[in-house]
C-alpha cells in the first residue's frame, strides 16, 4: 500500500509539470530493455533476478505533451527464495507480464519525462507452488528518455505490478534501460543548389530607323537628342543558408554544401555587406527562441569568417519565430523554419534613354 501511494505521488508530481517545448517523440516505434527485478512473494524472501523485456507503442504530439499507447511483454529471471510457512523452504521462480499502459510525456527538446499507467497480467514460473500464483491488476512506471540521433532513443524506466492467486500475492519492481527504434524519421527538406545571382543587364532596345524625307517635303521639325545613360539601382538577394536540427544551433555536415555557395558568391562580390538572419520554429517560448535564432545566425557567420569572409562584412540578427516560411503545425514546416538566411543588397546597372 505505501508503495503504491509514493508511486500515485509521483506520477501527479509529473503530469503537473509545465513543458518548455514539445519534442520529436512522436510517431511509431519499438524496444528492448534489460535491468534488474525486484521481486518478492507473500512468505517469499525478497531477490533481484535479471529482468529483460520488449515493447511497442505510438506516441501523438500534442503541442506541450505527448500521449501515447505502449504494449510490453517482460520476462523476470529465476532465483531461489527463502521461504517460511504456509510457503515452502525454499521457493525457486521468476515471472512473466504483459499489458498495455497510456503513457503520457512532457518532452523538452531531446528529453521526456514520462509516466506510464495501465493493466498488466502477471504469471509466476518455476515451482509449482510459484507457478500457481497470477493474475491482473493496474501496471505503473516513471521513466525519463533521450533521443540521441533521429530514430533512436534511451530510456530508463521503473515499472511495479502484482499478480494474486487467494492469500498470496507477487509483486515485481523491475529498473531497466532501454533502447527504442522509431518509425517515423524526422522529415529533411531537399537541398537545392542555390546559384549565386549575377549583375542583371538591362539591354537597350533598338532605335527605330528614320523615316525619308518626303520629295519636295518642306523641312522637318528638329528631332530631339535622345542619348542612353547607365544608372546604378539596388536589388535585394537572399540566399538560403542552411537549416538546423530541432533545439540547436550546430551546423550539420550536409549544410556545407549550401554555405559554400554563400562562400563563392561573396568572393564574387567583393562589395557588397552580408546578413546572416536566424529562425527558429513556433516550438518553445519566444524569448528562447529569439535566442536560439541568434546563436544560428552567429554559427553561420562563424563559418563563413572560417573561410575566408571578412567579419566585418557580415551582421548577425535573430528573428525567433516571427518571420516563419512554412506552417508549424506540421513536422514539414517546422524542419523548413529552423533554418538561416543569408541576405545582401546588390548595386545593377540599367540602361535608359532620355531626351536632350
């Protein structure tokens, strides 16, 4: 009974947190764990086997939390019990359980904290005075998981059942870790090469030929002097920067390529001033995404100075989440949003004709 009230406690304690952002835990995925069970039966003594495990499970994102639905199947080894009367001697058992829990998780960038809660059969294995004890009952568990790379995380877990037959009852506190393999991988936008633009050209049109003079005509009106003069206008170029990972501002292997453009292009145009501008999805409160934005802009600044591009021709600015190119209410928008821009203004001639 006091076990199962400071389990109830906890699991309160943890629904009441307040998330800072919502993770990338949802989707489809599967498990396998291994640990330590500790086990006791009525009259048993009390050991700890080694415990391993599978499961199973779809998890949903809803904006601060996550739910989901998990099936399990543990095996709990076997070892030797000292027992007292009405139980024999000595009592040699494991146990085996399965069930579905609803997990409920408050993801905050690549860690979640959960609480799990649900119904599990429990059976014993070994003697026969073991074997006959089992039966159903609630399943709880506290666990804390890491996503580590897109698809995969680690979690560890602590989980209690019981399983009753009559006046004897076994009751299992199992400590694993785990290793989950999800389905449904992060979505990545495709890299298009961006071309650095050139100087636009304004041709000049083709003067119409005159027209003759008609025989015997009086003399024409003067014609005015039309000439072609050059005037310099400014346009504005953005060229995509690269994106990032979620809650980070590391610039990944497979952005270099499209930096490396921004890197051409600038030796290119030795005259012109760059702005690095950071984003970031609507995940997370704007004061930390604002700076999330920033420290993206700065690492892509970084890269270019690495390379060759003077400091001082580069500023750096962070618009948080308010300037999103794509919705965030899907994992496609979120990807496209957490990105850097880098922008200039070039100086391009144009060609007009005016009157003298």
């Amino acid at each position: 009974m006091k076990n199962t009230t400071m389990t109830i406690t906890l699991a309160v304690a943890l629904l009441g947190m307040t998330a800072a952002q919502a993770g990338e835990f949802d989707g489809g995925y599967v498990g396998g764990k291994i640990g330590v069970n500790r086990t006791d039966m009525t009259a048993v003594s009390r050991q700890s086997p080694i415990a391993t495990g599978l499961e199973g499970g779809y998890n949903w994102n809803m904006n601060s939390m996550l739910l989901g639905v998990d099936g399990f199947l543990d095996f709990n080894g076997k070892k030797t019990h000292t027992g007292v009367a009405p139980a024999p001697a000595t009592v040699h058992y494991g146990s085996h359980v399965y069930g579905l829990d609803l997990k409920l998780g408050l993801p905050n960038g690549n860690w979640m904290p959960y609480a799990k809660l649900g119904y599990a059969h429990t059976g014993g294995r070994g003697d026969a005075y073991a074997s006959a004890v089992g039966g159903s009952g609630a399943h709880l568990g506290l666990g804390v998981e890491y996503k580590f790379a897109p698809n995969w995380s680690v979690a560890g877990e602590w989980t209690n059942n019981t399983g009753k037959s009559g006046a004897t009852k076994l009751n299992n506190d199992n400590f694993t870790l785990g290793v989950n393999y999800y389905f449904d991988k992060p979505y990545v936008a495709p890299v298009a090469p961006v071309a650095a633009p050139s100087a636009v050209k304004v041709e000049p049109e083709a003067a119409p030929a005159p027209t003759p003079a008609p025989a015997y005509a009086p003399a024409p009106e003067p014609v005015p002097n039309e000439i072609w003069k050059t005037l310099l206008e400014n346009k504005p170029v953005c060229i995509e920067g690269a994106n990032f990972e979620f809650d980070s501002a590391k610039l990944r292997s497979r952005e270099i390529k499209k930096l490396d453009e921004v890197v051409s292009f600038a030796e290119k145009h030795q005259d012109v001033q760059l702005e690095s501008s950071g984003h970031t999805c609507s995940i997370g409160t704007e004061a930390y995404n604002q700076k999330l934005s920033e420290r993206r802009a700065e690492s892509v600044k970084a890269y270019l100075v690495k390379h060759g591009i003077a400091a001082q021709r580069i500023t750096t600015v962070g618009y948080g989440e308010s300037k999103p190119m794509a919705d965030n209410k899907t994992r496609e928008g979120r990807e496209l949003n957490r990105r850097v821009e880098v922008c200039t203004v070039l100086k391009v001639e144009k060609k007009v004709r005016v009157t003298e």
